[in-house]
C-alpha cells in the first residue's frame, strides 16, 4: 500500500497508521515524518525512496560551483574494476562535467577535487584520480594531459588561482629543484 494523505487534515498515513503530518505556516509547507518499519531483509533499501525526495528539496541542492570543467571519456587514462554504487539509474553520456566549489565543506580526496554530480564521482585535481562517491573507491584516472588541462583552467580562475598555487605549483617547483643537480630548493 502506498502513503496515503488526507488534503483536510494533513495527515499522511501508510497501511493506515498515521507516520506524518503536513501544515501551511507563514506561507511555507511543514512536513513532518515519524516511521517505525520491521524487516527481515535490507532494512536501508526502504529509506532510499525517502533519501531519494529529500535530495530534491532547494537546502539539498548542490552549491553552484564556482567553475566547471568538461573532459571527455577518451580523457580517462585508466579504470580499474570496482563496484560502483548506483542509487537511482545510470546515465550514460559522453564526457564528463566536473564542477568545482570555492569553499567545499568537503576536503575528500583533496582540498581541491571537482564532482560529477550525474555520475557520483570526485576528480582529485592533484592527481587526477577519479572515485566513485558513495564507495569513496577509485575507479578511474584521467590522462595526464587532461590533468594539466583541468589544472591550467583552474589556474587561470581567480577563485582558484592561490590554491593551484600551494598544492600544485608550489610542491612540483621544489621536486624540481631537488632533481636537478646543484640546485637547492627554494625554502618558504
């Protein structure tokens, strides 16, 4: 049996036990949920249809990134055979739309990682390696050439530039110093 709601009172039943209530107060909709199931079988697939409604609400929206970065499925140097998480459907489209938030409250993989919302995965734009999010496994690497594509635009992005510059610029100009003979690194 499905949810039931009842439009004059609020009530949102389900097998007729009331779990929840809806009220309209100072022009916003109040939905309140209390649900209490037993199960023999996976008792979290239940609640994916709940986490599912919840993902459309506006305060669970993704920030809008403060740049975005597209690579192509050729861009991908390696993919390794993991499982991969998939909530809803699979989206298959060519390429892939890596957005980038100015403050992520998120620091996984790196402090600076870009996400392919439709695909649920993280690009570590240190490394180029690509993980799958909700595994938190890596599943892909991007091509070095793509990697100093998407690193150069995020260079070139004022929100960005003071980042690529502590975690990339920075430690490969003292790796390079160290290689060569009779250079010193640079110290501070």
């Amino acid at each position: 049996m499905s949810l039931q709601f009842d439009p004059q009172t609020g009530a949102i039943t389900y097998n007729g036990t009331k779990i929840g209530e809806h009220t309209f107060k100072d022009g916003q909709s109040i939905v309140r949920f209390s649900l209490e199931y037993t199960t023999t079988g996976e008792w979290i697939l239940p609640l994916s249809g709940l986490a599912v409604g919840l993902l459309q609400l506006p305060e669970n929206q993704p920030a809008k990134p403060a740049l975005t970065v597209a690579t192509t499925d050729d861009a991908i140097d390696q993919e390794f055979d993991v499982p991969q998480l998939l909530v809803e459907k699979l989206i298959k489209r060519k390429g892939h739309v890596w957005d980038f938030h100015k403050t992520d409250a998120d620091p996984w993989p790196s402090r600076l990682h870009g996400h392919d919302y439709e695909k649920g995965l993280k690009l570590d734009a240190l490394t180029g390696d690509i993980y799958d999010v909700a595994t938190r496994t890596r599943c892909k690497t991007l091509k070095d050439r793509e990697l100093k594509d998407v690193q150069s635009q995020l260079r070139d992005c004022k929100d960005f530039k003071n980042l690529v510059e502590e975690l990339i610029d920075r430690p490969r100009m003292e790796t390079e110093g160290r290689k060569r003979p009779g250079v010193k690194p640079s110290k501070g």
